[in-house]
C-alpha cells in the first residue's frame, strides 16, 4: 500500500507560544496513522510566515498527494487564499480545514 505524503499549511507556532495547536495534533495522528506529514510554518512573522508556506509548497509539490491549508476567517485567510491557488496552477489536491465563524461573510466581500 502506498504512504500518502501530505503537505500541511498552518500556523506551528506552538513551541514559541505553547498553545497546543491543530495542526500538531492532527499531524500527529496523521502520521500514528502511517502518512507522511511535512507541516510549514513555525515563522511568528506574518510574512516570513506566509513566505515560508508558499516556499515550502513550491519546494515539495513534486513529492506530495495532498495540501491541507488551516483556514481561519482572519487574515490568515489570505494565507489560505494564496496557498489554495499556488496548488491549482501545480495540479495538486488541497483540502481546506475550516475554522473561525465568519468565513462566509468574508467570501462574500472577495471579488476575483
């Protein structure tokens, strides 16, 4: 059977703020569960953070099955955004992990 890698996009930033976040958790059982999991970023600056993704992204789109990309309706939003088209123009599956209650409303005023 073949080991499904998974790129996973989200903010990693619980070994500089201690907050025990999804993504750690879900990668974690991700991997209990036999899958490949690289996760980006642990950058605590929103653009090296953002910078950090899409590099990541580019870097292992070759070598990856699927993209799973936090989505929070904050302006870490955009990083989802970003993230999310960078994957279509490479042809690669992505999964958006939705949290935060006002993510409709925010689709709503975004005109593409």
């Amino acid at each position: 059977m073949k080991q499904h890698k998974i790129l996973y996009i989200g903010n990693n930033l619980t070994g500089k703020t201690k907050y025990n976040s999804t993504i750690v958790v879900l990668s974690s059982l991700l991997r209990a569960e036999g899958f490949s999991v690289t996760i980006s970023s642990d950058k605590t600056n929103k653009l090296l953070r953002l910078l950090a993704m899409c590099f990541t992204l580019m870097k292992h789109r070759n070598k990856i099955d699927y993209v799973l990309i936090d989505t929070f309706s904050t302006i870490n939003f955009y990083y989802a955004l970003m993230i999310s088209q960078i994957a279509r123009v490479f042809n690669l599956k992505y999964i958006p992990i939705l949290h935060g209650g006002n993510l409709p409303e925010r689709l709503e005023r975004i005109s593409f």
